[in-house]
C-alpha cells in the first residue's frame, strides 16, 4: 500500500527542515491533537493515537539534506514513512511524505484512511512552523 500526501511549502530552508526532522523531539510538534503517547529514544520515538496500538518508527535513512526514511520497529507492521525535502529558496522548500506498507488487504482497507489522515496532519502541521 503506498500513500502520499500533498506537497507543501515550509518556510524553513531545506537545511533547516532537514535538522528539524532529525531531532525526533520535533516529531512531537507535527503530530495530531488527538496523540496519547509520544517518547523519543535515541534514534527512534514511540506514539500513540486515540483508539491505535503504540507505533516505534525508527530511523532507516538520512540523505542530507534531502530524505529521511523513517521505518516500523516491528517486523509485524512492514513500512516506512519517507520525508521528501526539496529545496525553493535559501530560506524555503517543499515537503511530501511518502508511506509504504506491506499490509494484507483486510488489513490494508482498515488503515488506508486513518494512515493518509495521519500524514496529511503531519504535512499540514509542517506547513506551519
């Protein structure tokens, strides 16, 4: 199952979003309102929504200062979030997310909405900063 959400412009340069996404403490600032948990620890970070299971995304992947590939820590959910930065200016650039799981059908129609909800806040939250 691959999900994307739109592209959106973040008033930080590519560097400066890049580090921001880095710090996994800054996750905590993107994501949605109705977060229960959230614990970052080394180079992964734990989080839970209203009415989900705990999810560790851990870090797979830096490629300065244009990619960060964020993968499950379970080998029971097999996916990754990937952040796209492009640079537009020296003090802009643009941002999709990317999420790609292998997901049994039954399981994939149960989260496609709730997963593309999630990055779609997580892009918009970006957008904001």
């Amino acid at each position: 199952m691959n999900l994307e959400s739109k592209k959106s412009t973040i008033n930080k340069s590519q560097k400066e979003f890049f580090e921001f996404l880095s710090n996994l403490e800054n996750f905590r600032q993107l994501m949605p309102e109705n977060i229960e948990k959230f614990e970052v620890d080394g180079e992964s970070f734990i989080f839970s929504l209203k009415g989900m299971p705990e999810i560790r995304l851990v870090v797979k992947e830096k490629q300065e200062f244009d990619k960060i590939i964020l993968g499950a820590a379970s080998s029971k959910l097999n996916f990754t979030l990937t952040a796209l930065i492009n640079k537009i200016s020296d003090s802009s650039c643009e941002s999709q997310l990317l999420f790609e799981g292998d997901f049994n059908p039954m399981m994939a129609m149960m989260v496609k909405k709730p997963l593309q909800k999630f990055i779609d806040t997580l892009s918009e939250k970006a957008t904001n900063l």
